[in-house]
C-alpha cells in the first residue's frame, strides 16, 4: 500500500471512531479544500509532512498514536 493511501485510511479510521467527518475535519483544520480533497482522492503521489501534522493536531492526537496502526507496518507500505 502507498503511503498515501495509508495516511487516508488511518484518517478515516480515526474520523470514524471519533464521529468526525472529513467535511468537518477539512473546515477545523484550515486546510484549503483543494489540498484536503487532492490528499484524500489520491490526487498526489506523497504526503507532506507539515500538511499531515496540521491534521494530526486537529484531530487533538499525537503523531506517534496516529502512526501507531498496522497500515504503517514496514511490511505493509510500498515507498517506491
């Protein structure tokens, strides 16, 4: 799996769980919508870190409790 698409699923994971939409986690964060849809419809071939933090505070959790989930297994993530 592309870590893209891994960065995607983990944060429809973690927007599920908290009953969160990605509408809403787009609108809390600040991030402008273009950047929010082409990160979550695959439109880039990475992830920018900074961009990824951003979310990651919004979503009011740490870095290491959101890259601590099997689809960031070493085994899992294709990162060619």
């Amino acid at each position: 799996m592309k870590v893209s698409k891994a960065v995607v699923e983990r944060l429809r994971e973690i927007t599920n769980n908290k009953n969160l939409s990605l509408y809403k986690l787009q609108k809390d964060s600040g991030m402008p919508e273009g950047t929010f849809l082409s990160l979550i419809y695959g439109d880039r071939k990475g992830v920018n870190l900074t961009t990824l933090l951003q979310l990651i505070q919004t979503l009011q959790i740490s870095a290491k409790e959101f890259f601590d989930s099997p689809l960031f297994d070493e085994s899992n993530l294709d990162i060619d």
